[in-house]
C-alpha cells in the first residue's frame, strides 16, 4: 500500500462523522491576507537561554502603602520577570526595639491581587449613563488629552474652587500617589478646593485639641511595658492592626502582668486575645460609662485632686474660666448639681447596659492602679457626638492623673510621633478655601450656599460648586461615604460634577462613575517608601519589583504627561522621576534628620529601618515636669476639661463645653428605635483594608462578609446562623447572610464595612456593603462622619 | 529499497496548511472585531461546507450573513465585556486562570507555554506586561507549528513537530479551552462568540485526535 493511500485510509476511515477533509474544505481559502492580527510571537533574536523553572528567585523587599496603621515587610520573589510567591520579614520577635514587620493574612494575599484577572489594564472612557459601567478602551494619548483638556475647560468655565481631588486612601502612606500627583497638577493650573480632616478620627482631630491643644495625645509603645492596667476602649488591634509593632508590645506588658479591659460592643479579636474582661456595651452611649466612672472616682475621693488643680481647666468650681458660673463645672455636672442628675452607675446603667456595679469596679480599679493606660480605639467616635467619647476619655485620665506619666495615657486621639523621613514631592495650593472631607457632597450640590457654620474655611463663600473630582485610589466616591443611594443619585446627574477622573486597580464601586478611568500600579510595579502611621518608629521600603502590567501607570507620571499638556511639566516633575524621588528622601533623611539612616543601596537591601530611643517618648512629659516653660497649646495654656472656646460657640447642647454623655439620634433613645430596633455598627474587617481586598477570593474564604446578630435577638426572630437576611432603614436596604454568635452585645447588629457596593437591577445591595444603611448627617462640631450611628430593622429574606 | 511515488512531506502539506488556516482562522474568531476582521472571517470561511460539518459554523454562517454596522458595534461591546473589561471578565483568554486554585494570571501554565515559546525561537512580545498564555498567543503558535512542519522535509523533524503539537494540545489547550468555552457559552447571546466558542472547542479536540492517528501512521511508516 502506498503512503499516500495510507494516509488517506487514515483521515477518511478513521473519522467518522466529521472528517478532516470536510474539515479542511470549510476553509478553502487562505485566511491572513493583508495583514490582519499582528503577529505577537516574535523572533526572540539571539536570546539563547530558555526560560526554565530551575532559575533562581530574586528577592525584593517591597511594602504596601495602603491604609493599614500598619506597615509590613513584603518579600517578593522574582522569577523570570513574575513574582512568583511573597513572603514576610523574617526577623525574630525578642527584641522589641526591632520588632518583626509580618504580614497578616492581608499581605499573605498581595500576589493574588497582582495577579487578579480582573485587573483594570487599559484607559477607558466612559460610553454609558454615567455610573452604568459601560466603557469603551481607549489610548492613553486620549485619556491624556481628555483629562488636561477638562481640567482646563472646567477651570476657566466655573473657577479653580470647582475642581477637588476627592479623600482617597489606597495609596496613602507613601511619597507620591495619585492623589498627591493630581493636587500638584491643579496647583499648577490654578489651584483647587481643600478638604481637611479624615474619616478615620474625624469627630476626635477636632475635639481632642480644645482638651489638650493637640492630638499628639499618645506616648511611644514602650512606654506600655510599664503600664499594670489597661482599658482599650473600643480599640480592635488585632483585627484592624493599628500599627504593626503593636500588638507585640501588649502582648509583652499582659507578660508583665498587666491587667487588660476591652470595651465593646462586640466580643472582638482582640479582646480573645488579650482581654482579661470584655465588657459589651451599646453604640453611642460610651460616655455615659464614661461619666459614671467619673461620678464613682471623684464620690469615692480617688480622684487626683493635686493634678488637677495644678494642669486642668474647669474640674471644680475653683478652676473656671474667668466669666463662667461654677456650677458648669465637671465636678458639678457628675454631681447633678445643676439638672439634678447625678451620673450614678445606676444611671449609666439603663443607658449603656453596662451594669452598675461593674462601673464601679471598672473606675475603682482604674483609678487605684496606677500608671494605667485608657487607649481609645476611633470607632466609637465616628458617631454622633463622636467629640465627646474623644474629650471624655481624655477627662478619665486627667481625673486619675494618668497624663505626662510613664506607663500612663492621656488618651483623647493619641497620636504619636517622633520618627519621620523627608517628603520631597509637594505642592502649594494657591487656593485657600477647605471644607470638611466628609461633606465634599454637601459641596457638590450647595456648595455656594456653605458658611462658616458647615466648616467652610480660607473663604466666607465658595464660588462654586464642585465640578470637577479627581477619585485616586480611593473609594470615598461611592463605597466609603455614607448614605450609598444619595451619593450615586448625585453623581448620576451629569450636569452637577461634569468631569470624574478615576485610578484604580480594580472596578470598584467608585470606578463605575469614572468618566475617564485609569488602570494604576500596585506597590509591585512601583518605587516608594512606606510610613505606618503616626505610630511606630520604623519606616519600610517599597522597592518596584517588576515592570507594571499591561497598560497600568504610576499616576505620577501619568499627571506629568497632562502637565506637558498644561505647559508646566517642568514644574510639575522639577526633573524628577519617581525613583530620584526615593532617592531624594533617603539621602536627605540621612542629613537632615537622622544621621543613623541608611544609603539607599542599604535600605533597599535591608528592607526595613528601625528609628532607635534610649527613652519611651510620654505624651506631654514636659507639661507635666515644667507647666511654667512648657504650657499646653490651648487658650489658656493648660489641659481644658472645660473649653472657654465651645462655650462661646453658645450650642450648649451639641457642643457642651466639657464631655458629656448626648443621647445620640439613632441611639437607643431615640423614638425611632420603635420602627428600626436594632443599633448597626461595623468596624475594620481583618479580610480587608477598609474596602481594598474586597474582591479577593481567597481573603473572602478567610472572613466571610457577614453580619452579626446576638443569639438571643436572632432566636427571636427565628433567624438562624447562614440565613440570609435583609436589613434596613430609610435610607436604604441590602441582603447579607447572619452569623448568630454571642459575640455581639443584645440590639446590636454588627456589618464588617468596606463590602463593595453591590446592587441588583432595583439597586437592592447584595453584598452587605454598610454605607447603604449610614447618614450624611455630620457631627455638630468636627462635621465629621457619625458611620457608626444607625437604626435598622432586620428581616428574614 | 525507498519505492516513492511522492515524498510524504509533499503529501501532507495539504493537511498542515488546512490546519494552519484553521488555527488562523480561529485567531481571528477572537480578534477585536473590527471591520477589517470580521471582512477576514467572511472571506475566510467555506460556510456551506462548515455549516454541514458543526453547528458553530452554522451560528456563524448567520452570524456573517446578517452583519451590520450596528451589529458590529454591538460585537465590539461584547467582546470588551467578555475578554477586556473593566472589571470582572465574563470568560477571561488566559489558561492559568482556569488551571491556577486561586484563578489567577501568570500563574505556573504561563511559565509552560513560555518555555514551549522559547524552545522554537519565539517570545511574546509583550512577555512580562502581559501573560503569555492568552488564547490568541497559544493559537498562533499552534499555526505556526503546522507552518514549520509545512516546510519539514525530514521524516523524524515531522514527527518530532508533530508530537510537540500533540503536546502542546494535550497539555495546554485542550485542558483550558473547554473551560473557556463554556463560560463563552453560558455569559453570551452574540452569535458570534458563541459560534467561535463552539468551533474552537470541538476543532481542538478534533484536531488532536487527528494528530495522534497521523503520529501512529507517520512512525509505522
């Protein structure tokens, strides 16, 4: 038999019904003419060495700059161009001057979001309604052109005050970003609306000053090695981290046999981990224990009496302020002198739950062992009177004269720093006018209408509304903000904010409203260095590891190129990339701050810097040693439990002059409760970094979004652990799955915050993203977000 | 005691040119539909004869009969919301995603197919900005395999070429590609994709059985 024959026997017999020959003749024709689909196999042109797995790893040592407190050390391994696995710093823990840098499950995760299909890859410009998520790729040449010339056009047309670079928080902890690149653009050209504040600490950076004259209230880790009793106070280290070194510090004073309280609504990580005693207690109503332990203290004489004649504003009716009735004293509001009321344990009581007889113990045990340290934890001030649980807890220790002492704790915001590097990429605004970050809607819609009153800053007026948002690595747009539903009606409407930039890694929520959206870098594809923050004696360094994927860019260089457009990229850049920009800190870190630090090839090498102090650095110690030499920075040069300052802003009620308990709207005193029963908190999930993360598979296998119910509420509803249920308000409603635990105080409902926002075709959440159900209604003083003050009913789906 | 009547790599140009039009033309099945590619496939394509032998061919043969501008632009969205974005991909192109536990990109499969590139002289080229094992790099290296052995004369060069597409085939593509397929299917009502989808997935598997068979006849010979 002939090959030929055999072959044909072949391909005839052996396929049935589908032969090769019909198979072949359905494509008669040569298919590439013309040069149709580039060929991207290439000639490798002399590259001998094949690509095989035995190649070695290179290592990196990278960090992330997001915003975790904490700042960890990211080894990643390189291979052949792809990190092909990362892992952590692997320094010892024992000396606790050089504490280990590890990540958490969160940074286990970081190669899964490098290499995450869903990667935003490409520029793309919006072709849809905005927010419909419709997009159509595009070049950067045009997305370039597009941003620079709207930038311009919004500009001339409406004034620089129309154009915001919105609160974003991805990439914030480093030297550059895209949220510092866009302001330095808009500064260039004109300038831009300031925000000031955070919603982190919001409500606490605004009250804590007419306490102390600063938020710099917090002393250096060390120093709780000598503490012997600790209330962390609505404070979840372990879950939300804080700052990396932290928890090894409580761990070693619980060694030293110090005392731990955790209070909180919610049985948290921490408080399994270092808690002698968990005590629950209901959301908005922390100075109300507050104020009881005060009446037990000062009832029971343990009160530091010489402390607080000698450093404190406003105690009794001996130390006020020239021109104000002794009965508006502290001493004589816990008395009930003045409304009757005496702030009794038994009264607390009906208000916190907590009951009265473990408020005793708690402020007897508080006040007899000394140094003690009350650490307040934010949550508990993104609520309503959020300015009072900060001063209120700032007013425990001063009674106890636990500031200015090793081992003590002012508490209030307690920011801490004494280790810095230099930040050699700025920009001056020639704006002056800011709002408050939290009420940049409040901006979008009646901007010109804002006073003073709303925190309207630099200007009695703004001239416009905002028009313009530049939304960089963030997800305050939608997601982070309260009030999910008001916020995407207000952006829907194309004629109010006329031009949405965004960047980011990932379709988030916020993205779905860009106008323009850029595919940006991960802390892989990029250089930086990492700061925790204000907390922490280390800085980490954030070497690029690989070329940035696909069409991704650093924002930095991205905003030089709409600067060239501009005409000022010279200014923009100074001649600079972002590599000389690392360079630059380092080398004038070393000179100017700190001769200890590294070279650059060092630091790199090394990874990590650890600052080093022979002392703990005590928040106000020289107030305390020398008040005459060293006066707090208040009006009247000491420590303010009664503010001459709010009291003149004569809304008493609001804005009491010394920290007081305030029943909150939607608090469980609130008349409302009658249709919506239950408190809804959320707090920092271990699975995410606010809401970055979310998407991420393998961290959702880790901690599911879920809401938590008390067991008994849950009984009573027949509701049972996994059930899906719906929760809701009159702000809005959303589907989450329940976990039924004791774990969470009765009447409370707990959603972790940061789920992305994600609605079906009635624009129902299904995801459980907690902003749907929060208000806009901002804090009377700080105008800060109160995210964690909500009523809610909860239904079985 | 060679007897030929024709040399039997004369005898199989036929077959690895079909084939390399074949891959070809699956290539421009998941080109960015353009004008300029869908015109490709129109004139690419014995309808009559494909639509007799799969039912993709006959979706498609629909397909190109009824092409407007108005549908072309619609194929344009749907191919961005299937295999671009943003955001999450309805049936993301890269084999790693279906082989990796954790569906990830540049995953230990992208390192495979990059070794294969490299052994025959190729790289991506965009290697390291973007994975090597998106479908439309395996395809084209799969018809430029057929075209190399097009131009074998050497019997052990044939087989050898031959077997490293039955590899490549039995290691790569047809492990992913069903995968792929069915998320095309499932995720997409154009007629388009969903004809592709089918045709790739069958001629695959089609095409590896054929490759063995001949392997079995090219070493008894």
């Amino acid at each position: 038999m002939s090959e030929k024959n055999h072959l044909m026997t072949l391909l005839t017999n052996k396929m049935q019904r589908r032969t090769f020959l019909k198979w072949s003749g359905a494509i008669g024709i040569p298919v590439i003419a013309g040069g149709i689909g580039t060929k991207m196999l290439v000639d490798r042109k002399g590259e001998q060495k094949v690509v095989n797995a035995k190649e070695k790893e290179k290592i990196f040592s990278t960090c992330s700059i997001n915003n975790c407190g904490g700042r960890c050390v990211i080894k990643a391994h390189v291979k052949d161009g792809v990190v092909v696995r990362v892992s952590t710093d692997s320094q010892e823990s024992g000396d606790l001057s050089t504490p280990p840098l590890r990540a958490c499950v969160r940074g286990r995760n970081y190669r899964s979001m490098l290499y995450h299909p869903d990667r935003l890859k490409y520029p793309m410009k919006r072709i849809g309604k905005r927010g419909e998520g419709k997009f159509k790729r595009i070049s950067w040449e045009e997305a370039i052109e597009t941003i620079a010339s709207e930038v311009k056009r919004i500009g001339d047309q409406y004034g620089p005050e129309s154009r915001y670079v919105n609160y974003a928080s991805g990439q914030s902890w480093g030297l550059h970003g895209g949220k510092n690149a866009a302001r330095k653009l808009l500064s260039l050209t004109g300038g831009f609306l300031n925000y000031r504040n955070d919603y982190s600490s919001g409500a606490g950076n605004v009250a804590t000053p007419y306490t102390y004259g600063t938020n710099n209230s917090g002393s250096s880790f060390d120093s709780l090695l000598h503490s012997k009793y600790f209330i962390l106070w609505g404070q979840n280290p372990s879950e939300m981290i804080f700052s990396t070194p932290y928890r090894e510090y409580l761990m070693q004073a619980k060694k030293n046999g110090a005392k731990i309280i955790v209070i909180d609504p919610r049985y948290t990580d921490t408080a399994v981990a270092f808690a002698d005693e968990w005590i629950p207690i209901l959301p908005t109503t922390d100075n109300a224990m507050m104020d009881a332990m005060g009446y037990v203290i000062i009832t029971e004489n343990l009160h530091d009496q010489a402390f607080l004649d000698k450093y404190c504003i406003g105690f009794d009716g001996d130390h006020m302020p020239d021109g104000i009735p002794k009965q508006e004293s502290l001493k004589s509001y816990l008395l009930g002198e003045k409304d009757g009321v005496a702030k009794t344990p038994e009264w607390a009581e009906e208000i916190c739950r907590v009951p009265a007889d473990k408020i005793r113990e708690i402020a007897r045990e508080y006040a007899k062992t000394k140094p003690a340290a009350l650490i307040q934890g934010w949550a508990a001030q993104r609520q309503a009177y959020g300015e009072q649980f900060m001063r209120g807890g700032a007013q425990l220790a001063c009674l106890t004269g636990n500031v200015g002492k090793l081992g003590g704790w002012a508490a209030g915001t307690g920011y801490w720093s004494r280790s810095d590097i230099v930040y050699p990429f700025s920009y001056k605004n020639p704006v002056k006018a800011s709002i408050p970050c939290f009420l940049w809607t409040k901006a979008v819609e009646y901007g010109v209408e804002m006073t003073p009153a709303d925190g309207l800053e630099g200007t009695e007026k703004l001239t416009t509304n905002i028009k313009c948002i530049f939304n960089m690595a963030g997800n305050m747009l939608i997601n982070q903000h309260s009030d999910i539903n008001k916020t995407v009606k207000l952006l829907e409407d194309e004629s109010k904010v006329e031009f949405i930039v965004v960047s980011d890694l990932f379709m988030t929520p916020s993205a779905k409203f860009a106008d323009i959206l850029l595919p940006g870098t991960t802390f892989f594809e990029r250089y930086d260095i990492g700061v925790p923050w204000c907390f922490g004696d280390y800085v980490v360094f954030g070497d690029k590891t690989i070329d940035p994927l696909y069409e991704c860019r650093d924002e930095y260089d991205v905003f030089a190129e709409v600067a060239e457009k501009l005409g000022v990229k010279d200014k923009f850049t100074e001649g600079k990339t972002i590599l000389d920009l690392v360079k630059e800190s380092v080398e004038r870190t070393k000179k100017e701050l700190d001769p200890n630090f590294p070279t650059f090839d060092e630091f790199r090498k090394k990874g990590v810097y650890h600052f080093k102090y022979d002392t703990p650095l005590i928040g106000f110690k020289d107030q305390i040693d020398d008040l005459e030499n060293h006066p707090f920075e208040t009006p009247s040069g000491k420590i303010e439990l009664f503010s001459k300052a709010l009291w003149e802003m004569n809304k008493h009620d609001e804005i009491p002059a010394i920290a007081k308990y305030i029943p909150a709207w939607e608090g469980p005193e609130d008349p409302l409760k009658e249709t919506f029963p239950f408190q809804l908190i959320s707090w920092h999930y271990k699975r995410r970094c606010h809401s970055t993360y979310d998407n991420q598979p393998w961290l959702e296998e880790a901690a599911k979004q879920e809401m938590w119910v008390n067991t008994k509420d849950a009984e009573k509803r027949g509701i049972n652990n996994g059930d899906r249920v719906q929760v809701q308000n009159e702000r809005g409603s959303l589907f989450i799955d329940v976990k039924v635990t004791p774990r969470i105080a009765p009447g409370v409902v707990g959603i972790p915050q940061g789920a992305w926002y994600s609605p079906d075709k009635e624009g129902v959440d299904q995801r459980g993203s907690v902003n749907v159900l929060t208000s806009q209604r901002p804090t009377p003083l700080a105008k800060a977000n109160p995210q964690l003050t909500n009523l809610v009913e909860v239904k079985k789906a | 005691m060679t007897k030929t009547t024709e040399p039997l790599h004369i005898q199989l140009q036929s077959f690895f040119l079909a084939r390399k039009n074949f891959y070809q033309l699956l290539n421009l099945l998941f080109l960015p539909p353009t004008n300029k590619v869908l015109a490709g496939i129109r004139s690419s394509i014995n309808f009559h004869e494909l639509e007799e032998v799969h039912e993709g061919g006959e979706i498609l043969q629909h397909f190109i009969g009824h092409l407007s501008n108005e549908q072309i632009n619609m194929e344009k969205e749907e191919y961005q919301r299937l295999f671009i974005g943003p955001g999450p991909l309805a049936a993301p192109p890269w084999e790693s995603y279906y082989r990796s536990k954790d569906q990830l990109l540049f995953e230990e499969w992208m390192y495979q197919v990059r070794e294969q590139y490299h052994r025959y002289g190729l790289k991506y080229v965009k290697e390291n900005n973007e994975p090597d094992d998106h479908l439309l790099l395996e395809l084209e290296f799969m018809s430029f395999l057929a075209n190399l052995n097009m131009q074998e004369s050497n019997h052990e060069r044939i087989l050898e070429l031959i077997s490293s597409q039955i590899s490549f085939l039995e290691k790569h593509l047809t492990i992913w590609i069903p995968f792929f397929c069915e998320r095309v299917i499932e995720n997409t009502e154009s007629q388009l994709y969903l004809g592709a989808a089918m045709l790739l997935e069958d001629f695959l598997s089609f095409d590896l059985t054929t490759l063995i068979e001949l392997r079995e006849v090219l070493t008894d010979v």
